[in-house]
C-alpha cells in the first residue's frame, strides 16, 4: 500500500522535525532551551483564564460556523482602533491561523495555480500549497540587508498566466522584518496590475520596534476586493493552545466560498473563542508589559549572537523571530548534534534549521530561526550553550 503523492511531498516541519531528539534528551537528563517554537512563556491575561473557570453552560455544543457572532462584533472594534473598517460579516473564526491560511488557499487557488512569497517564509505556507495543489513561487530576501524587499522587477519575473496570489506575513515570520508604506504600496500596484489576490499574514502587528508604521494591507486603497487577511490571537495573548484565529475579507465571493470549508469542519472551537473574546478586554497596560518585555529580549538577544565569532543576526523589526548566520556547514546537522551528541553543563538548544523555511532545498544551510520567547536569564544561558556548540562542532574537524 501506498501513501499519497500529496503526502509524500510534504515537507516536515523544520521548527518540530527534531522534536523527538529533545525528548530524548530531556529524557537523559540533559535541559532542553527551546528557541525553536513560538511558544511565548508570558502569561495568558487574567481575564481569559477567568473565562474559562466561569463559563457557566451546561453543554458544550457546537458553534456557529463562521464563528460566534459575539466575538466577531468585539473584534470590529479590535480592528478599528488600527484603521481598518469591518463588519462582523466580513471576519470568519478559524482553528487558529493556520486554517485560515489553508481556506484562503482552497478558495482562490486551483491545481496548478501559483502563489509568489518571499523566501525565507513561515514553512506552513508552503506545505499548505502542496495540500491544494498550488505552485509556490518565490522571491529571494537577503539576510545581510535585513530581509529587505527587492525592486519590483524581481516579483514581475515571477509571474505568469497561472500566477494567483501573493502571500506576505507583515511583520514577518520567520525574520522578524516589517514592510515599508513604500513596499505596501508596491506590492499593491502589483496585485491591481495583474488582478492578484493579496493574502496577509498580520498575527504580529502588536508587536513592532520602530518608529514605522504599521501598514495593513487593509489599508492600500484599490484593492479591497484582493486583500484577504489571516490572524490569530495566539502569539498576541500567549493564547497558542485554543487554536483560534480569523479569515477577514470584503470579497464577498471569497467568503461564501470559504464557508463552504467551515460548515465541512462544522465549528471552530468554542471555548477557544470564548476565551478569545474575553481576551479583547485585556488592559493596555498588560499589552505594554508584554511589549517591553519582547523588546528587550531582543536587544539583549542580537546584541549576545553578534558577539559570537562568526555568527550573524540582523534586528528584527518586528514579531519575535530572528534568522541567524552560524559558522557551520550544515544547519540542520547541526541542530540535530546539539540535541543527540552536546551538552554544556547539563543543558542543550534546540533551534529551527533554517532550510525549511526556503522553497529551495539548498538555500539557508548556514541559518537557523531563533524565537526570543525565553526569559532574558534563560536567554542568556542559552548564548552560552551555543557559543560552546560551535566552538565544540567546529573543533572536531
């Protein structure tokens, strides 16, 4: 018997490929400082924890398959205090973000359709391309100028007759880069030139170290009816365990087509979005908190990387990710010899080799992601196990 073909092409995980080789090590005694994952160690607010110890029902049934109408109307208001004008009609709750992404693909793309991104880019982005048939296009972004965008021409080479959409996550995951007014507006030109679908990934938006602004692809004018929009409250609430996130469209047609897709999988989860809502009412001061915190990991964290003889990161500019350049031959060798063959007093790092978040194989072998969603104290015991890798991995040459 045989697999699918669809199956067969699907890429693992870079960011939970090496998962059981850390089990083992933690499994042999050895501490495992994870900076592969985006999982957050802040605190869920208060108010959704309280949420889930009232919720007074006595059954918990299904939900509407758009999602609760209650939550949809408070996240209008969520949204509007970034410029961008909704109704509840136009917002879909999804099981987390990640759904959103695969039903915005199943409704606009079709077999042999294609979808430019930019490498590197968030792995499922890709692996959610093979499972609907989709031809993933991409446009290189350079470490050494931060992930910046290429001229336009760039992207203009890339599109052909079958071309579709263009899929960008702003600010980015995995590099941590936040698009200018002048890059929005050009890839706006872009989707109105040829009639494109603009799908965007904005998960990260609270979470921005710049004096620039943040620029939805809500906001470009003319091309309303091309924007669809994916978000999630995981990383914004440290909420990533109830899986809620949200498909936001004008485009009626792409709504109707996506809720043919939400009424197979009949709801997303309830007392995910009742948590969620009650999320919306989180103080601004908890947001603050949760801010300053994130950029100062940053700042301790790229300030500890460069110190490293020949290791490479670029500050992000946004979400909580970084690509960084490692001395090495090979990344992904490397990350998995952290976790089966090191250990520095006691203790290893797992990292995200950073192949997997390019559409060529060979790009990104000397790169890993890094997710500074550690405490400053566990960050900086994490700098050390890693300068103490290399300098052991390089050594044995």
């Amino acid at each position: 018997m045989e697999i699918s073909v669809r199956a067969a092409s699907m890429p693992e995980s870079p960011i939970r490929k090496l998962a059981k080789y850390a089990d083992e090590a933690k499994l042999a005694g050895t501490h495992v400082y994870h900076l592969n994952i985006g999982q957050p160690d802040i605190k869920t607010p208060p108010q959704a924890m309280e949420a889930v110890k009232n919720y007074g029902e006595e059954i918990l049934e299904y939900s509407p398959s758009q999602g609760l109408k209650s939550l949809r109307t408070k996240m209008v208001s969520y949204y509007a205090a970034y410029g961008i004008d909704l109704s509840p009609d136009e917002i879909i709750i999804t099981t987390g973000g990640s759904e959103a992404i695969l039903f915005a693909y199943m409704s606009v793309l079709n077999p042999g359709d294609e979808i430019i991104i930019t490498d590197p880019s968030y792995a499922n982005y890709m692996a959610f391309a093979i499972s609907a048939g989709a031809v993933v296009k991409s446009v290189k972004t350079d470490i050494r100028n931060g992930f910046k965008l290429p001229p336009v021409e760039e992207f203009e080479k890339q599109i052909t007759p079958k071309t579709r959409a263009i899929l960008i996550c702003n600010p980015n995951n995995p590099t941590g880069y936040l698009y200018t007014k002048q890059e929005m507006r050009q890839i706006r030109d872009l989707v109105k030139k040829y009639n494109l679908y603009l799908i965007s990934d904005e998960v990260y938006r609270e979470f921005i170290y710049t004096k620039s602004p943040y620029i939805s692809a809500c906001h470009l004018e003319g091309i309303e009816e091309n924007v669809i929009l994916v978000d999630s409250v995981s990383k914004r609430y440290s909420e990533c365990g109830i899986r809620i996130g949200a498909l936001i469209t004008k485009n009626k047609a792409v709504r109707e087509a996506v809720m043919k897709f939400c009424q197979a999988r009949l709801s997303p989860p309830l007392l995910g979005q009742v948590i969620a809502e009650a999320s919306l009412t989180t103080p601004e001061e908890y947001m603050q908190e949760v801010y300053d915190e994130y950029l100062g990991r940053r700042n301790f964290l790229i300030d500890q990387l460069n110190q490293i003889p020949g290791v490479f990161a670029p500050a992000p500019t946004g979400a909580f990710y970084v690509m960084v350049e490692l001395p090495v031959d090979d990344c992904e060798k490397f990350c998995k010899w952290c976790l089966t063959d090191f250990s520095y007093e006691g203790a290893t790092i797992m990292m995200a080799p950073g192949t997997g978040f390019y559409t060529d194989p060979e790009e990104g072998r000397h790169q890993v992601r890094m997710a500074y969603i550690l405490n400053k104290d566990d960050l900086a015991k994490a700098m050390i196990v890693l300068r103490k890798a290399l300098e052991a991995y390089n050594g044995q040459k």
